[in-house]
C-alpha cells in the first residue's frame, strides 16, 4: 500500500514525516503490537526525545498518523495511476493497484502488507480509537478509488460499490499472497474481476463528422 510502480514515496520533508513514513512501515510487518517506539526512533534515525516532541500524546497517536498518511498515499497513487493508464478503463486500473503488490512481493519478498490490514487484525478488537482511523483511512482510499471509476466512465450510482468491491479483493488477495508466498491469488484477483469492471462503464462515445462540424 505505501510502495509506488514508479518508486518509494517521495523522501519525508521533515523528521516528524520521517518518523510517520517510519512507523507505517514498521506496521506493516509487525502489526501495531509488534512496533516498539524505540525501534521507530532508531529505524527513522530520530534524536532522542523526538517522540515526545512530536506525538506529546504517545504511541496511539504516532499509529494514528502512520494509518492516515499510508491511506492518503494509496489514494494519492490511485489518482496518478489514471493519467497513466492505457487503455484508461477500470480493469487497468484495478491491475495498476495489484501491479504494485506484485513488484513488491517479487522485489521484497512477502514480509510487509498493509498495514490497515495489519492494524485491524491486532489491535481493533480492544482499540475504538483505532478502530476508528482504519475506518477512516479505508475510507479516503475507497472515495478516491470510487472517484477514478466515475472519471473511467462507471455511473456514480455503481462508484462506491465497485470501489469497494476492488479495494475487498485487492486486501484478499495480498492476504492470501502472503501466506502462500506466491503471488498467483493477486494474477487470479486481476483476471477475474475485469470482465465485472469494464461491463459497468458507459462506452465511451466517438466523436462523428456531424460533432466536429458543430464545434467549427
């Protein structure tokens, strides 16, 4: 969820963005009880005290911000993603956001997922405050994901559902992905919900010699 086709994300601005950037990866592999506060400082190269600086409200708030800054960056990359696609259709949209799971898995290995995925099987059983950012991080992602469909000609009525039907699949399969350490249930995810995707966008109309005579 935080990795791009076209690289990492942009290098952090600031050592706060650093130590944000930091904690979603850390989350990503070792779930929110699994990250230490100590290990985020070290891995971030963060000066002593930082923590306490920054998030003066503890490690609840340092996740908090590490959700909502991985969720505004998949969304961020769905946006990009439409300006690239070719042929520019929900299918090809769909597979640019498992092409991005399937560079990783083959460049990284299965390690790290995503880390909302990580988070809700952890922690929000016992956490409300957590429970609600996953919720609200899933839903950024689902309302920029929705948006594309629209922009890709699926009618708004459809957006939302489809939106998150693709966002249903796409954490299934990496689930599945990761414990086979294979990356078939993602190719399988892609091929299947194609067909599904592209019979709910309006086709896209050509324009005649009667429409270029209008606007001349």
């Amino acid at each position: 969820m935080t990795s791009d086709a076209e690289g990492d994300p942009p290098r952090p601005t600031s050592m706060r963005e650093r130590i944000v950037r930091t904690a979603s990866e850390l989350i990503r592999t070792k779930g929110v009880s699994g990250t230490s506060l100590r290990e985020v400082v070290a891995a971030a190269g963060a000066p002593r005290g930082s923590l306490q600086h920054y998030f003066p409200d503890g490690k609840e708030q340092l996740v908090t911000e590490a959700l909502l800054w991985a969720a505004a960056y998949a969304a961020g990359r769905v946006a990009r993603a439409v300006d690239r696609l070719d042929p520019p259709t929900p299918s090809s949209l769909f597979t640019a956001m498992v092409d991005q799971w399937r560079t990783q898995f083959r460049s990284a290995g299965y390690a790290a997922g995503c880390p909302l995925v990580a988070t809700t099987a952890d922690t929000v059983a016992i956490n409300a405050n957590l429970r609600a950012t996953v919720s609200r991080a899933f839903d950024g992602w689902h309302s920029a994901v929705a948006s594309a469909l629209i922009e890709l000609g699926v009618p708004a009525a459809r957006s939302d559902s489809l939106a998150l039907l693709m966002l249903s699949t796409l954490e299934g399969a990496i689930v599945l992905a990761r414990a086979r350490h294979d990356i078939d249930p993602l190719d399988v995810a892609a091929a299947e919900l194609a067909p599904l995707l592209d019979a709910a966008a309006r086709p896209r109309r050509r324009r005649t010699t009667t429409d270029h005579q209008a606007t001349d």
